[in-house]
C-alpha cells in the first residue's frame, strides 16, 4: 500500500470527533485522526453521496485499516474484512457527526488487542435471541470482537444438549425467583425458564461473525452446576437420590460436579462435544470459579481419587478436571480458558486466565507465563452500582459496588508487569451478572456509556485523553448514534453526577 503523506493537522483520540466546516472536495482540510473508537454502520446521515470502494491488503495486520476521504472518493483498506469493517463504522461516525458533506480525512487505525469482550449472562435471567443480538449490535458499534456467553447456572441451563435432553426439559426452569435484593424472603412464586435451541445458538454465532466477532459459550464446572444436578442428580457427590433443585436465589452453593464420579468427565465431554460442533471459536470457557469443595471433603468417591492420584488437598480435584478437559478440547484443536480460580490448584502452561477478582490472578499468571483476559470486577462488573447516591439518583436495583464511567476509563491493563509479561496480555472485557437485570432495556442502562472506556481501553491504553475530554468526546459522538439506535444507556456522567 502506498504510504500516507498528508500533513498530520488533527489528532484525536478513540472516541471520534471532526470537524464538519470543510468538505471532502478541498484536499487542504485533509487529516489524519489516529486510533477513532467504534461507530455503527447506518446511523444518521449513513447515505453518503460518495461510492465505498474497499480492498484488502495483507501488509497492514489483520484488523488494521485505512479510511481515505477526498475529492468526493472514500476507500478503506483493511489488513482483513474485519479491518474494513472497523473502518466502515469508523466512516458511520463522520457520517452521523457531518452528514453527506464529509471532511477530507486520512484514518489510519488499529487495536491495541486482539481479545476486545464483552459478557453476557442468560442464565439469571433470560434474553431472548433477538436481544442478543442487539447485544452484538452494541458490540459491533465499539469494535469489540469477542462475544463471552454465559450458559449455565445454578438458576438455569440455557443450552440445548441433544444427548442430554432433561438439562433443558428441567435444568432449564427455576419454580420461582427472588423479589428484591439478596437476603431477602421473598419470591415471586412464578416459574421462570427459557433456554436456546442448536438452531438458536447457531444463528447466533452466525450473526456474530457477519460483525467479525467471535462467540465464546461458557460451560461451568465443577461449580455453579445446581441446574446440571437437578437434571442428572447422579452427577453429585450425594448421589442419584438426593432432592438437587434449579436455585430460585442468587449467591454460592455448596453442591458442585462429583470430581470422583468418572461418569461426570464422561457428562462433561459429551456435552463439550455439541458444545463444539455448534461454536467454533479457539477457546471454550469452562468457568471454574466459586467451586465450594467441601462436598468433596466427604464424598467417598472424591476421597478415593485424591488417594489415587496422591493429592493433597481438594483443589487439586478441581485442577484434575481442568487437566482431563483442556486434554480433550486440544484434541478437537481447542483451548480452554477459566476464571482466575482455576490458579488455586495448579493449572497448565497453556491454560487462559481469566481475572476478575481484581487484576491480581492476572498478575500473577502473566509472571507464571499463562496467557490472560483482564476482566476485574474493579472496573468492569458492569452490574455494579454507577453513582454514589444511587437512590436518590433513580438508579435501578443491582448487585452492589460503585463503578462509575470514571473509574472504568482509568483501567491500566499492564499495571505491575514488565516488558515481557505485557505480552500474556490478550485483551480485556467487561461483564454483566444479571441477577438484577430482567430487561434488556436494564442491560442497555447498565452497559452504556460505559462500555466505551473499555474500547477506548482496547484500541488505545496509552493515548487516553483526560476524563473531561473524554465525556465531552462520548457526548458529542456517541450519544447522537445511541439516541439513532434507540439505546436506554445511562447519562450519569453527562450531568456530571457520580
């Protein structure tokens, strides 16, 4: 490609702002604006009267791209068809700021990571297959690329599995969920359910990947596996016998996959092989967090196999697991990727960690030498609380914390690591726990704005402007195509509460 010389008179940050005084016929206003943060394709003004014309050049890296604006011409090349892609929301944005009488411009741009995610549980409450895929709308329109869904639960398998068909037909309905916050004794009384077809995940990883995002599904184990019990009660340390129950509330409970059962590796791969077949993303998402293990301190059968193997302590029960399924996934050319528990009993060198209980199980796994997702919940639980005064403020229910738009922009996702251990660094996302959040118009309020620090994060973590700039950016560049879209996102930040 040939190499852009026009003279460098404007210089932005992620979040895209231009000026509109000029027009594209006046080669004098051209500029380069490096490193814009996502736009939507079709938002206002999308019509321009200029022709796309889009090529692929295999010099620039794979999501890398150039938007040129000129003489009434606009090209993008990209390195790939996601490059171009980035660059056609990048071009929505001018178009949604300036209309058909674009400014001359020169953007060459492209991310920081190649893991850009963001997370969403359907197992609390349950989203249907439209609603995810506005999810992957939203996605798309801030350049992230890796789509984490969360399948199963304590209160609901969402995920059809043909071999395993009870996992659906009762693993898949709670008899009634609670009203208000944890700690409360009072429930509804209304059964809840809902879960999605092969057909369904399907279409979704299809949609996915028109917008070039990959769809990781999560299957938990050994823990949070109430709904996988109450399906197949002979998969728990208690036994076939044993009243297991889909939970109706939120929180950690002690029943977990019986690690001494060989039946529960063979549950675990059957299921992973449909798992397989219907996504096919490199990782596979096996959880492993908040796994009690004092089931296993009493169960004959987890006692035997410590013996057996000549185990220590109950943890490495729970690495065994990891260690059999990351086998067999590499056997299907997969890899797996679990929450930063999955350190506590030792974990292989090729396993992903996934932080969230702050940055410090990344931390520790990026010096072991792991690959790591930054994911913690100090600033990217987007269930959390967004102002101080949240009552007061009109905000709705949620889990708890305090994570304003303001705490999220100033994540430093190599903090603490050297030269070398930034490179374990793959990319960051944000996660939503929707035990309080029933609605997707609830989702949306949760997410945005703040899912805009996380692109602006993973495109550019150095070339951060100043919070205020960065609000100002947001509000003259982001909300005109939010409001476009119809999105409910929250406006703290824009009337400057915290």
């Amino acid at each position: 490609m040939k190499k852009l010389l026009y003279p460098l008179l404007a210089a932005v940050a992620l979040t895209l702002l231009v000026s509109c005084t000029g027009s594209s016929d006046v080669p004098a206003d051209l500029s380069i604006v490096p490193n814009p943060v996502s736009m939507l394709v079709g938002g206002r003004g999308a019509k321009a009267s200029a022709t796309v014309r889009t090529q692929v050049d295999a010099t620039l890296a794979p999501e890398e791209y150039v938007l040129t604006i000129r003489k009434g011409k606009i090209s993008i090349t990209g390195g790939s068809e996601a490059g171009i892609f980035w660059g056609m929301q990048t071009l929505a944005q001018i178009q949604a700021q300036c209309g058909k009488k674009l400014p001359g411009v020169v953007i060459q741009d492209k991310p920081a990571f190649s893991y850009r995610g963001a997370h969403l549980d359907c197992c609390r409450h349950f989203f249907t297959v439209d609603e995810v895929k506005q999810y992957l709308d939203i996605m798309a329109l801030h350049k992230l690329n890796v789509f984490h869904w969360h399948l199963t639960e304590d209160q609901g398998w969402r995920a059809e599995i043909k071999q395993y068909p009870k996992l659906t037909e009762v693993g898949s309905v709670r008899a009634e969920t609670l009203v208000g916050h944890y700690g409360s004794d009072q429930y509804d009384g209304t059964p809840y359910g809902g879960f999605y077809t092969q057909d369904d995940m399907r279409e979704i990883v299809r949609y996915a990947a028109d917008r070039h995002i990959t769809v990781i599904p999560e299957i938990e184990m050994p823990g949070h596996a109430s709904a996988a019990l109450a399906s197949y009660p002979e998969l728990g340390c208690r036994g076939a016998n044993y009243p297991y129950k889909v939970q109706t509330t939120w929180g950690i409970f002690p029943e977990v996959l019986c690690a001494g059962n060989p039946e529960t590796i063979t549950f675990l791969e059957n299921v992973l092989d449909e798992i397989c077949d219907i996504f096919p993303s490199e990782y596979i998402h096996i959880g492993g967090d908040e796994a009690p293990r004092e089931e296993w301190e009493k169960c004959p059968k987890c006692q035997a196999l410590m013996k057996k193997m000549g185990f220590k302590r109950e943890a490495e029960l729970q690495s065994y697991i990891n260690n059999v399924i990351e086998q067999y996934l590499a056997g299907k050319d997969r890899k797996i990727i679990g929450w930063d528990e999955i350190l506590d009993g030792g974990v292989s060198q090729s396993a992903t960690v996934m932080s969230w209980r702050g940055a410090k199980g990344g931390i520790a796994a990026a010096k072991m030498g792991n690959d790591v997702v930054m994911t913690p919940n100090s600033h990217f639980y987007f269930d959390y609380y967004q102002t101080k005064g949240r009552e007061a403020n009109g905000e709705p229910l949620a889990i708890g914390g305090y994570l304003p738009l303001s705490k999220c922009y100033e994540y430093d996702p190599f903090d603490q690591l050297g030269d070398a251990e930034k490179a374990h660094i793959k990319g960051i996302q944000a996660n939503l726990w929707t035990e309080y959040i029933a609605t997707f118009d609830h989702v949306q309020h949760m997410i945005l704005p703040r899912i805009a620090a996380l692109a602006e994060i993973a495109w550019n973590p150095e070339g951060r402007t100043e919070y205020d700039a960065f609000v100002g950016r947001i509000e003259k560049g982001l909300l005109p195509i939010y409001d476009v879209r119809g999105y409910k996102y929250a406006d703290y930040a824009f009337k400057g509460i915290e």
